[in-house]
C-alpha cells in the first residue's frame, strides 16, 4: 500500500472564485456551496462554463453546463431528441460559488478545518 503527502498549503482566510477575465469557454469549474449556515455541509458540482450573454436580451449573463451532458456532446441550443442537459445562467458579477480547482479545493480544506474545530 502506497501513501502519499500532499504539499502543505497556507489557506487564505477568504474564498477566491474565479473572476470573469479568467472564464474560459468550454473549460472546467467547480460550484461550492453549503447545505448549513455553519458551512460544515460542502456540496461540489463539476460545471463547463460555455459562454456569456447566449439569449437575446442578456446583458452581463454568464452560462454553464453540467459536464455530464458537455462530455456526451449536448449544446446550448440544440433540440435533439432525448439529449437532457442541465444549464445554469446568472449575472457575472456574480460568481461568489464558482472556482477553479486548486481554489475549490482550498475550500473544502477550510472547511475541513472548520469541522475539525466544531468537533473538539
């Protein structure tokens, strides 16, 4: 059995999502929020952001998808048959629970953190 350490990390004591300047189309992020007000409870979503202001009338909108439905080959705005997909859209200045992975991670060892700490 093989065990391995992981680099020791200092966590900032804020969260840093990602910013709008470094949205990329078709790449990869993670939606971290909590299911309690403590934030003990993280849930994580893998979403692939795929692109600003889509429909007519948006102004500063943001998309993603989730990366089930991007893998098998789904689009915004496709009406095939059968092809369910799950997007999200929200204001860009808006993405407090967006974050790369190296961020997201960072998240959850605070969090780890401060579970640890309620436990004692």
């Amino acid at each position: 059995m093989t065990t391995h350490l992981f680099e020791s990390r200092e966590l900032k004591s804020y969260a840093e999502p990602v910013s709008t300047d470094e949205l990329r189309e078709g790449s990869v992020y993670f939606l971290v929020s909590f299911a309690d007000e403590e934030m003990l409870i993280p849930t994580m979503e893998t979403i692939v952001y795929i692109g600003e202001d889509l429909e007519l009338g948006d102004q500063d909108q943001v998309y993603f998808q989730d990366i089930d439905s991007y893998n098998r080959g789904v689009r915004y705005g496709d009406e095939g048959d059968g092809d369910c997909a799950l997007f999200q859209a929200g204001s860009k200045n808006e993405l407090g629970h967006v974050f790369t992975f190296e961020h997201a991670l960072d998240v959850l060892l605070t969090c780890s953190l401060r579970r640890r700490k309620s436990m004692e």
